[in-house]
C-alpha cells in the first residue's frame, strides 16, 4: 500500500542528529516500554509516542523478530530476552566508567569509593577504588547485600513509593547485620525521609561495626546507581561529613553529565 511504502521510506531516511530515523524511534520505542514496566499495548505507545500505528507496528514486529520485544498472548507486548545479556554487560561497563570518578573521590575525600546499583530486591557493588590508607574498608566487586543495612540502598531507595519499599521489604526480610541495624520498615520509611531532607544517605555502623559510609544517588543514572565513600568511623565522622558530601554530590553530578554524554570519551572528564 502507498501509505506503508511512504513509512518505511520516511523511517529510513537519517533523523536530524545525524542518526537513523527508524533506530532511534525502536530505541524510543523500548524506553517507553520500560518506563511503563516492560509491558504495553500499541495503542499506549502511539499515544506517548505520537508515531502513528502503522510504524509502531513495523518497528514492534522487527523488534519481535530479533528477539528484544516479545508478542504476549493478550496481544501487547514485553520487553524481550535478548535485552538481558545488553544490559548485563552494560551494568559491567557502567562500573569500569565509573572508576575515575570513584578515584577522584579517594583523591579528595581519603576513603574508598564505591558504586552500586539495585538488582531486583538487593544492592549489587560493581566497582571500587580502594583508600591509600593502611586502615581502609574493602568490598568485594559484585557483592550483593540488603538494601536496609547500607548506605547506598538507602540513597538508592529514598525517592521510592513508600508501599513499594515495604513490598521489597517483606520479601527480603530485615535481618540485623549489627545491633544498629535499622530492622523495621516503620524505621527504615523515618531513615529514608532523613536522606530526602539532607540530600545524602548514612549507614552509621549498620552493616559492620566501626565503619561509617556516606552515600548519595547518581542522578538520570541509565539504570538506578548510587556512590559512595566508607572508612572507619573514627575517620568518617560527623565534622568530616559536611566536608565529604559537598564533594560526593559534585562527583555525582559529574558522573551523571558522563553517563549522558553522546560523545566519545566523556569518561576521561574526571581525570
């Protein structure tokens, strides 16, 4: 039909950027899908898209054929398999770009830096750079713990409805890591109110005795990220804080501008 044939020479042409029209209207496409929770009708997507039907249609089912969208038998369609392995391998990446920003923040703040993001229901450390201190904390890269007990579950969960927050907390559980441990949701919903108002999130020996760690969310992170500096709690005190988080902040904002970035290179920003 004349119409289909005017779309698919119109998807062809090169977008304004310099890209591929059809390209960059799949990738809309399966952002739009994510941010409606991975399932969506092609009526839905026409209407935040504002691409009409037909295209939608011829993108889905490219989509479909290459494994990143699959056809429920209700007729809408989910984001597919295939995107799992990308985004594995991407979450892998996010933590080698993060590495000179997390080594500005040992330069400046002294501790070891961390970043981590939310998997499912748990928090996932993928990259750190260790203090120069002979005293210095370690966590193993792609160690997984509780989001209640650390300081960057806490930054990670802050903005977080507070009846999803007590779903994931009843599937996990709240188990005492220490005796400070925040081990109520009741508790824990107060805690993340504090991070709201302060800006910055604290995990005051709650996940191993004698460590403090301060933390706060990469913002516009691809997928939700949070970093962080920890140390020993006679080091990473409440005077040091107010000198720390002005110093987390900025390197947060820096990393978020990288992360955003089109153009080559935007990772060597931090060195």
């Amino acid at each position: 039909m004349p119409t289909s044939d005017a779309s698919a020479t119109d998807a062809a042409k090169p977008a304004a950027s310099g890209g591929v029209q059809s390209l960059e209207r799949a990738f809309d496409l399966l952002e739009r899908m994510a941010d409606a929770g991975g399932e969506v009708g092609l009526s839905e997507l026409s209407a935040s898209s504002g691409l009409p039907l037909p295209t939608i249609h011829r993108l889905m089912r490219t989509l479909v054929a290459c494994g990143y969208v699959r056809q429920q038998p209700n007729r809408r369609y989910a984001l597919g398999p295939r995107l799992i392995r990308l985004g594995e391998s991407a979450s892998r990446l996010l933590g080698t770009w993060a590495r000179p920003y997390l080594a500005r923040l040992v330069e400046e703040t002294g501790e070891t830096a961390n970043m981590a993001l939310l998997d499912g229901d748990e928090i996932v450390y993928v990259a750190q750079v260790p203090s120069k201190h002979s005293m210095r904390m370690f966590t193993e890269v792609g160690r997984r713990v509780l989001p209640h007990s650390t300081g960057v579950g806490k930054a990670l969960l802050a903005h977080t409805p507070a009846d999803e927050v007590r779903a994931l907390l009843a599937r996990t559980g709240m188990p005492a890591a220490t005796e400070k441990t925040i081990t109520t949701p009741d508790g824990f919903l107060d805690a993340l109110e504090q991070v709201r108002r302060a800006g910055y999130a604290v995990d005051d020996n709650e996940q191993e005795i004698g460590v403090r760690c301060l933390a706060v969310p990469v913002p516009d992170s691809p997928t939700a990220a949070a970093i962080s500096i920890s140390g020993p709690a006679g080091r990473v005190t409440e005077a040091a804080t107010g000198r720390i988080v002005p110093i987390l902040q900025e390197v947060a904002l820096d990393l978020s501008a990288a992360l955003a970035s089109t153009g080559a290179g935007a990772g060597t920003q931090a060195q």
